[in-house]
C-alpha cells in the first residue's frame, strides 16, 4: 500500500475556517481504506463552543457518519500540533495515527506542553507524525494573526 496524505484537504478545511472568521486550524479523519469520513475546521467563535475545535469537529462528523463512539485504524490529519483537550480527545477515539502540520509551542498538547501521551494515565498512543505540510500551516496561521494585530 502507497502512503497518501490527506494534509491538503485539511489545509482546505483550515482556509474555510479561516473564511469563517476562525482562527485557520483544520482536520480530516480517514478510515483504514483510504476514505474521508469525517472532517472540519475551528468553529469555536460560530458555535459559541469552546470545545469546537477543528480535531473534536472532525472527530463527532465521523462518529456520526459511522455510527461510532471509537475509531480504531483511522488516521487523523491536523494542520497544527492538537492541543492537550484534542490530544486526550484522540486517544479517547482510539485513532490509529496523528498526522499533523505545524508545532504549537505555546498550546500544543503532543510535542509540548502537557505531553498527553507521555503520561501513564493515558490508555491509548496514536502513532505520531509531524511536520506534515508544516510551512503551509505556518503561514496561514502567521498571517491570520498578523491580520489581526
């Protein structure tokens, strides 16, 4: 099987956010075949959800698309590093493998921070890659904030 990364829907996903006024963090949840199941970008400030963040979108689309409160051998695409809230939130859904973009150094859950996955409490480890169209995220997130000051 060819590996194929599904990080530019999830940057589709983030510039819609973005369009939406949302800070530009978007993801996608594939099943083990290759399909998208579940996908979505920040919606916190739409929602009024503090929770909405683009993994926990993506994460409820494809649980209820599948019928499913767990997703083993799904993989998740991010364009930023998961914040210690997704982080958890993907382990609880059991998701197989965590592809994301850009590190977050100051909310991110996985690399930094709170570390979710270093810690004994947490049941489940998805395998981790980073870096996956990193610049990209980068700079849709750069210039979202350079917008904004």
């Amino acid at each position: 099987m060819v590996f194929r990364s599904y990080m530019e829907t999830a940057l589709e996903e983030a510039r819609l956010a973005e369009a939406r006024g949302e800070v530009p963090v978007g993801a996608v949840v594939v099943s083990p075949d290759g399909e998208i199941v579940g996908r979505g970008g920040n919606r916190t400030r739409e929602d009024n959800d503090p929770t909405a963040h683009a993994e926990i979108v993506a994460l409820r689309a494809a649980c209820a698309a599948l019928g499913r409160d767990r997703l083993p051998g799904f993989d998740l695409y991010v364009t930023l590093e998961p914040c210690p809230m997704c982080a958890a939130a993907i382990s609880n859904a059991r998701i197989a493998r965590l592809y994301f973009g850009a590190q977050d150094p100051k909310s991110g859950g996985v690399s930094h921070g709170a570390k979710v996955y270093s810690h004994p409490q947490c049941h489940h480890v998805p395998e981790i890659y980073d870096g996956i169209a990193a610049r990209e995220a980068e700079t849709l997130l750069k210039e979202f904030f350079a917008a904004k000051r």
